[in-house]
C-alpha cells in the first residue's frame, strides 16, 4: 500500500496497478475497517478498483494528523482477518427478453453463442463491486465470462432505459436510472437500485457480490417492470 497526499485535505491509498478479485476484496476490508476505526474524522471515503480516496473533516483534524491517523490504521491491520470478512451477496432478477435485450443480435454475433448461452453464462457467476460511479447508483461488476466479454458501442445511446443490464469489456452493470451511454444492452431488472438513504445512492456497496437471476416476462412486469 502506499499513500500519497492530494490536497490539503484529502490523501489516496494505491493497493495495487491492475484490477483483480483479490484486491477489491482487499480494498472491501480496509474500507469498511478505516470507516470503524476513523469515521469520526473522515468526511469522504470513494473506494475504487485499486484504490481508496479519503477526506478528512478540517474542522476536526489537520492533514498531518489525519495521515498519521490512516498509517496507523494500515499498519494495523491483520492480513488474515480478510478471510472473516464476508461480503454481502445480493441476487438481481433480470428479464432477458428480446424487447429489452437491445443489443441481443450484436452480442450474439461478436460472441458467436446462441443467446440462451449468453444469459446462462451472465447468471454462472457472483460479480465483485468494484467501483460506483458514473452515475448516481451505477455499480461496476466483473469479470464476467470471457466468451461474452463485449467492447463498447462505437456510438452510445442517448437514452438507455432505467434498469438496463449491460456488458462491456469485462464487466457489466445496471443502468439505475434513464442515461446516455454506451454499453452493450444484455437484459433490463424491475428493482431500483437508488437508495437515497446511503452515501453511494446504491443498493450496493464496495465489495458486494452480485448475482443475477433470470426471470420471464410475467414475473418481470409483476414486479413493477416496464417495457
């Protein structure tokens, strides 16, 4: 770990220079163990895919004191206390259908699969959070498979549908609310995931697994649903 002030209230933790399960699950546990140990003192803390941004209250502590403060922490934290942090599994339901599906064709044709092979291979696995950002409530998932592993739209959509299910690279995600954007459109979930009750404005936080469910049509507009 290293850590590198930013400005004159705010200091970056760097875990690592690439992506992996590991480290987010790493950057979970000291996010979650910095907010029990220093939540008093800290105004803002973002985690992302390798990293943690902390802010500190100035009206409480100076910067000095504040990373005094954090390399304590660090330096006591118990590398094998991460295998007693279980992070908390949440289960999406999707409709895959192909009035929702809007990128069902093209996903189809750079993979190479049927699509039912697709939607059984995006249910297969729990997806780490990595990172909420973007959008207020929009969380970053992965990896998903590699054989559905999408780029990007050459031309993104002006306007995706709230609760779209989407790929790209990857990764995949839920469209919390109407937005542009320019991942590939795989299924559509009825739960709204903005909660404006927590700090990330998400049901999910940094760390969560998520997995998806697939569900039919009828059950997907009986849960509130809207095609």
């Amino acid at each position: 770990m290293q850590v590198k002030l930013v400005n004159e209230n705010s200091l970056i933790i760097y875990f690592a220079e690439s992506v992996s399960i590991e480290t987010a699950d790493f950057i979970n546990y000291v996010y979650h163990r910095l907010n029990e140990d220093l939540g008093d003192v800290i105004e803002n803390i973002i985690p992302s895919y390798t990293s943690i941004l902390l802010s500190c209250h100035s009206r409480k502590i100076g910067l000095q004191a504040f990373l005094r403060l954090v390399n304590s922490a660090l330096n006591n934290l118990q590398s094998n206390q991460i295998d007693d942090f279980k992070p908390e599994q949440i289960e999406l339901p999707v409709y895959y259908g192909e009035e929702v599906a809007l990128d069902h064709e093209d996903i189809s044709q750079h993979t190479g699969l049927p699509f039912s092979e697709i939607i059984k291979l995006h249910t297969s696995e729990y997806y780490r959070v990595f990172a909420i950002g973007f959008a207020p409530g929009f969380a970053f998932l992965g990896n998903i498979p590699t054989q559905i592993a999408m780029p990007r739209k050459k031309s993104p959509r002006t306007k995706v549908p709230k609760g779209s299910v989407a790929i790209a690279d990857r990764q995949t995600a839920v469209y919390p609310n109407q937005s542009p954007g320019g991942w590939q459109i795989i299924g559509r979930t009825p739960v709204n995931l903005l909660d404006i009750t927590t700090k990330n404005l998400s049901k999910f936080s940094m760390g969560d697994q998520v997995k998806f469910k697939a569900i039919d049509k009828q059950t997907f507009l009986a849960m509130g649903g809207i095609l």
